[in-house]
C-alpha cells in the first residue's frame, strides 16, 4: 500500500494531513524550499551546528505550520540528493585508511548494526505485541546510522579528511551494510529481476572504476563534466534497476561511491564540484522532506512509545559502540563522537520503514513511530556529538595513548592540530 496522491501531484504521507497550498508555480515552490535552504544555512553558520539538522528542524515546523509539503519532482529531487549524499559518503571512504583500520572499522560498523537490531525487535516484538514481520521491520529501521547526516557533519567539521573522520564513516558503511542484508534476507523476492540487479551491479562495480578514471584522465576539466555526467548515468541507471528489483537507489549507490573511492583520492577537485551540486541543491530537498515526515500530532499521541524506542536505539548503540572504541584505545571524548554519530539514523532508516509500510508489514501508526524516531535519532545525537563533543585537537597524552593503538590496530586516527574551520 503506497501514499495517496492527491491530483495536485503533492504526496499525502502517511498519518500526515495535508494543507493546500497558497499557489502552484514551480518556480514561486521552489525558491520557498531554496529560501528555506538558505535560511538553515544561515542558522547554522551562526549558530555553529550542523545544515543538515536545522534543514531537518526547519522542515517540520515548515511542514506542521505553514502547510509546506511535497511533490512529485521535490520528491524526485530529495531522492536523487539522498543518492548523491550516499555515493559521495561511499567515495570519502579512504581505501587505503580502510584497509589499515579494517578492525576497527569493522568492529564498531558490526555491534553498530547487531546491538541497536537485537534490542528494537526483542522489544516490539515481546514487549509492544507487534507481529513477527513488523517487529523485524521495527529492527532494521532502528539498528541503522545515517550515512547522509554522517558525511555531512563529519563534511562541514573537516573530519572527513581526518582519520577519525574515515574510521567513521567506514564503520557507517559496515552498518548500514548490515541493514541491506538483513533487509534483504528477511522481505526480498527472490525473482530474476533481483538477479539481474544484482548482477548488473557487480559488473558495473568492477568496471566503472576503470572507466572513470580514463574519463578523468583524458577528459577532466571540460566544461561540459563529462566524468559527473557519467557518474549520474551510472547512479540513474542502478537507481531504475533498483526500484525494478523492489531495493532502493541509495544501496548500489554507497556501492559505486566505495568502488570509485580511490579515483576520488586522486581528483579531489571533482569531490568538491560534485559536494557543491549536492549541497547547495539536493541535499536540501531531502532534509526538509526528511522534516515534513513529522506530524506533530502524531508524535504527541505516540510520544511514550517513540520515547522508549528512542532510548532504544541510541542506548543499545551507546552500550554497544563505546566500550568497542575504547578497546582500541580511541581517546574519550572521540569515542563519546564516534558512539554519538553511529547513533544517528536517517537515510535507510526511514527507507525501510517505507519499505514496511508500502508492503503492508507494519501500519500507518507504526509507520509515524518509526519514523519519528529515525528523526530524532537524526537530530538528538548529532546535535549533542556536535556541541559537547566535537573533537579538537589531541593532547601530548592522548596522542601517546592513541600511538600505542598501532600495536593493535593499523595506526593513530590523528588530526592535525589546526582548529576545526566551519
């Protein structure tokens, strides 16, 4: 069962009323979504927190009090800004810091995933009375981390050129891998259009490297971008394969990301023109959608189960993920950030309550529950992480602790000791 959709092309989603609005002029719709784009932008220099969390809280006041809502091309677009976020968060994704923190990364990324999943469903499914395949829908939704929030913050802190930055987001690519997975094990349909999917993609996985960088080597800096062109003829593709299969496009896309990753080492000037088409217009529509996802009344109803399955989530990562980060001697307050990011929840999260609902698993009062809770998980640990523990630089006695990790680990997730740029 999917939304409805009204004839005026606005998506009602579910549990959400919808109010009309004041005109229908793509034009006037979209410098209101852009200005409100700006706007958190400019909250969020001023106030020194993450776009992408005042995006998410501008979004639901827009979309609960100024009868702000969604379209087919908005959701289009919101979409392919998830996609795009997703893939540039695979390709950030150091090969080589991979390989040397492979532990580490594996390690957080795997309890990150198992902890918050096991916890979510034994409750649902013992405790609130939910059916099997509704409790299962309940884990996966909540055992995820937001790669979209995650590169976005780690982005605008400049830790994604760091290496704690790396480890992070190589530990979001194991959990979230755990979600497709589990996902996929528990509700795909094993049909040959899932097989063609599949296959497709690992050809394209093993040669749009290759392809990429010849493109790049004979064709970059044209006008014309040839080598982002064929990137999104790539995302495109495997994201229509995708939705054919029943899957989403966001998952071959963190695949492709982490397939051409080491071309990205190489030509950071194509990361920042493709950063700059993300950020300055996709990935706005996606976290004020993201935002438009909370009904308020809704969230008032439900507010003691959404609590509980908040405290949920994020206990079971915290329980799980800190005690992992300071086993490899990763200093307090860096682990109290990796542990807080890994909280976070978003992309996949509200792509599998979604997925849920669409197929009938769980019901529109579910639905409203999982995903506010995505949500919020998307904002609560992210602004805490952000404006308690943001790292700075090491002290003497932390670099010395961390220098020992090498002994276990592949090496030090050092920064250097500028100050963090906003």
């Amino acid at each position: 069962m999917a939304p409805d959709k009204p004839e005026s092309g606005a998506f009602v989603y579910p549990g959400k009323a919808v109010i009309s609005m004041p005109f229908d002029n793509a034009y006037l719709i979209a410098a209101a979504w852009i200005g409100l784009a700006l706007l958190a932008s400019l909250i969020s220099i001023r106030l020194g927190i993450s776009v992408a969390l005042i995006e998410i809280l501008i979004g639901v006041l827009a979309g609960n009090f100024s009868g702000l809502q969604s379209n087919v091309w908005i959701d289009f677009l919101a979409a392919f800004g998830a996609t795009l976020l997703t893939f540039l968060a695979g390709a950030e994704i150091d090969p080589g810091s991979l390989r040397r923190h492979l532990r580490i990364s594996f390690a957080i990324g795997l309890v990150s995933f198992a902890a918050p999943f096991a916890c979510a469903f034994s409750f649902a499914y013992f405790i609130a009375g939910w059916d099997l395949q509704a409790a299962e829908i309940c884990g996966v939704a909540l055992s995820t981390t937001s790669v979209a929030v995650v590169y976005a913050v780690t982005i605008e802190s400049g830790l994604a050129e760091r290496e704690l930055g790396k480890v992070i987001l190589a530990a979001c690519f194991i959990t979230d891998l755990g979600t497709v997975v589990a996902l996929g094990l528990l509700f795909a349909n094993f049909n040959s259009t899932l097989a063609i999917f599949v296959a497709v993609t690992a050809v394209v996985l093993i040669v749009l490297p290759r392809v990429l960088r010849l493109v790049v080597g004979r064709l970059s800096g044209r006008v014309s971008e040839p080598e982002i062109k064929l990137l999104f003829v790539v995302l495109f593709g495997l994201g229509g394969l995708a939705q054919l299969a029943g899957s989403e496009a966001v998952l071959p896309a963190y695949l492709a990301g982490l397939a051409v990753a080491g071309v990205f080492l190489n030509n950071r000037a194509l990361v920042h023109r493709m950063r700059a088409t993300a950020f300055s217009l996709l990935t706005p529509f996606y976290f004020l959608k993201a935002g438009l996802l909370v009904a308020l009344p809704a969230v008032v109803a439900g507010a003691g189960l959404i609590a509980t399955l908040l405290a949920i989530k994020v206990g079971a990562k915290i329980i799980g993920v800190w005690p992992v980060a300071r086993a490899f001697r990763m200093p307090v307050r860096e682990a109290n950030y990796t542990t807080l990011l890994m909280s976070t929840g978003l992309t996949f999260g509200t792509i599998s309550a979604l997925y849920g609902f669409n197929h009938g698993y769980i019901d529109q009062t579910a639905y409203t529950v999982l995903v506010t809770v995505v949500i919020l998980s998307a904002i609560v640990p992210t602004l805490i992480a952000t404006t308690f523990f943001e790292p700075h630089a090491l002290v003497a006695a932390d670099v010395e602790e961390f220098d020992a990790a090498e002994e276990i680990d592949a090496g030090p997730l050092r920064r250097p000791p500028e100050p963090t740029v906003r």
